[in-house]
C-alpha cells in the first residue's frame, strides 16, 4: 500500500490513558498513535509525564518511524488506535 504519512507536531499527554497521544495523517486521514508513559521510562528514562514528554520529543523521529511501520503493517487495536510498545 502506497500511503504519504505525516506526523504533525500536537502530541499531549494523556492524564486518563498513561500516555503520549500523537495524530497521524495517512492521505489526509487522521490516525491516533499512542505509547505509555511506562514504555518511555523504559527507553528513555524519567518519572514525569513531563519528562515522558520531553523524551517523546526527544526522539521523535525514530518514534514516528515505529509509528509509520505499524500504520503500513495495519497494527491497530479494537479502538483504531496505532500503540507503540
């Protein structure tokens, strides 16, 4: 599948979900990426959603490249949400 993705720069922290909730657009579609603040602590460190979050962005080009895999391989959960382990 020939899909153009983007990743715009509107990733939050989710208070509810634990996590770092990031928007993907595949021709013009919204997608919903997300990764626990969990996961973060174990690549990258911290103990914050803040420091969750600045780590997101700290590495948010290999990231969204995980992201980008995971939307072409067509790994989305129940909710259509793309979750990064």
């Amino acid at each position: 599948m020939n899909q153009a993705i983007q990743f715009p720069d509107r990733e939050f922290w989710d208070e509810e979900l634990s996590a770092v909730v990031f928007p993907a657009l595949v021709n013009g579609m919204q997608l919903i990426c997300a990764i626990k603040g969990e996961a973060l602590a174990h690549r990258f460190g911290g103990g914050t959603p803040e420091t969750w979050l600045a780590g997101f962005r700290e590495h948010r080009w290999d990231l969204e490249e995980e992201a980008e895999q995971a939307i072409r391989e067509e790994q989305e959960d129940g909710q259509g949400w793309f979750w990064l382990s």
